[in-house]
C-alpha cells in the first residue's frame, strides 16, 4: 500500500468556497485516471477560512 499526501496552498484571490468547488467538479477525473489500483481517494478541506490558529501549538 501507498499513501500519498499533498498539501495544496489555493490561488490568491480565490474563495474556500472556489477551491472546494474545483475539486469537487474534478474529482472524478484525477480518481478515473488511477484505476484500478486506486482503493480510495479522500479530500479533506479545511471548512472556513478562520486562521486564528494558524502556526500555533493546539
């Protein structure tokens, strides 16, 4: 088994809500590409735009 991670930084001038728009639309296109030996494909998207807790410890 394989897990590959990425981390993605968004365009400036471009909505939380764009981004995940262009995924969601896309998705489907960069999971077809990888079958069959994709299993599974997940997004996470952060859910706002609050940065308070950017860069600190939790």
């Amino acid at each position: 088994m394989l897990k590959v991670l990425w981390f993605l930084k968004r365009a400036e001038g471009l909505t939380l809500a764009e981004f995940s728009a262009w995924w969601e639309e896309h998705l489907h296109m960069i999971a077809e590409r990888q079958q069959p030996q994709l299993v599974r494909y997940t997004v996470n998207i952060k859910a706002s735009d609050d940065d308070t807790l950017a860069g600190k410890p939790v």
